[in-house]
C-alpha cells in the first residue's frame, strides 16, 4: 500500500493578513523582557529545559534575555536555589564575559575549569561566593532571531575542599544545545497561536 504524503502549502487566504501578523510578532518579540518571559512558559517549557540542565549534570541552568536599554543579557529564569538573587538583578554586559561571547557570536560553548579562562567574568561568582568549574552555553533563539542565551553550570564554594565536579561532555552541550532550540520553538507556536486568537 502506497503511504500518502501530506502536502502543505499557504492558504491564499492568508496572503493578505501575513504582513499585518509580521508587524504583530515583530512587536511581541520587542515586547520580551526578563520580566515577563516566565508569563510565557508553560510546564511542558520549563519542564524540556529543566531535563536538559539536570541530565547534563549541571548545579543549575540559566535563560538569558538581551536587554537593549543597557547593552546587556538579564537572567529571566534560573533553576538554582536561590533565583531571587540573580533573575533580574544581574546584568552581563554585552562587552565582556563568556555568556555575551556566546550571544555575539551565536556560536555554543562547553569549557571545564572555565574559572581558569582568562575571558570569564567573575563579577557574579564573587557576588554570589561560588566558583563556576564548568560551562555550556547556547545561543536562544526565537521569534526569528538570537534574543538570548541558555546556560548551565557546575559550581563549586569559592573554598570549598569537597572534589572538583565531573564537568561537561559534548553529549551534554548538544542536548541544552537542543533543549534551546525545542524551548525557542515552543515559544514561537505559543506565541502566534495567540497572536491569531487561538487558545
């Protein structure tokens, strides 16, 4: 038996309204801040994000916002112990650190004993009395463009004796890698099924 092939193409019905949902998702994209990201996530979003920090191995993962205003990315979610102290309070600019690195270039990155990489920005382990040992940052995109990062890390106390953690593998960094981009998906779908008045 043949399998039939499904074939999907515009309803030229549509044609007229698309630029006018363009201009709508364009400004919806504009209108994501660190604030209200989380307004957007579902459990099914938290949950594909979450997975992917805890099977890497990460001590917790963050999603980074960019922040035009001030030339910065803004954690907007964080699955640490003590988010309040970091999602929208720590500003990394785009000048300096790893994490802007990644967003500038939209290139990943895995790097263990990255506290020994000169191009780290310690600003926030010493904010928070921690050592970052291990890294994977992601490129996050969504709405058509790199508006982020997704990040995780092994931490360590800034003294503590306990042994150095495991670090990351390329197994790791590939699945945040995906974990981004299904969550990027997810948030676009969400997004027009709204933007056309759809539950």
């Amino acid at each position: 038996m043949e399998e039939s092939r499904l074939t999907l193409l515009p309803d030229e019905r549509f044609g007229r309204l698309l630029p006018a949902l363009e201009e709508r998702l364009d400004s919806v994209a504009r209108s994501i801040t660190h604030e209200n990201l989380c307004s957007i996530l579902d459990e099914t979003m938290r949950r594909t994000i979450t997975l992917a920090f805890e099977d890497s191995g990460a001590t917790e993962g963050t999603v980074w916002i960019l922040e035009p205003a001030t030339e910065s990315l803004v954690p907007a979610y964080n699955t640490g112990p003590h988010p309040e102290r970091l999602v929208g309070r720590f500003k990394q600019p785009l000048n300096a650190g790893l994490i802007s690195m990644v967003f500038s270039a939209e290139q990943p990155f895995l790097e263990n004993h990255v506290f020994e990489d000169s191009n780290l920005d310690k600003t926030l382990d010493l904010m928070l009395r921690q050592r970052t040992y291990a890294m994977i940052a992601a490129p996050f995109y969504f709405l058509g463009a790199c508006r982020g990062v997704v990040s995780c890390v092994q931490l360590t106390g800034s003294d503590s004796t306990e042994p150095d953690p495991t670090g990351f593998d390329e197994a790791d960094k590939a699945r945040v890698c995906f974990a981004a981009a299904t969550l990027g998906r997810l948030i676009d779908c969400s997004v027009l099924r709204k933007a056309i008045g759809l539950s």
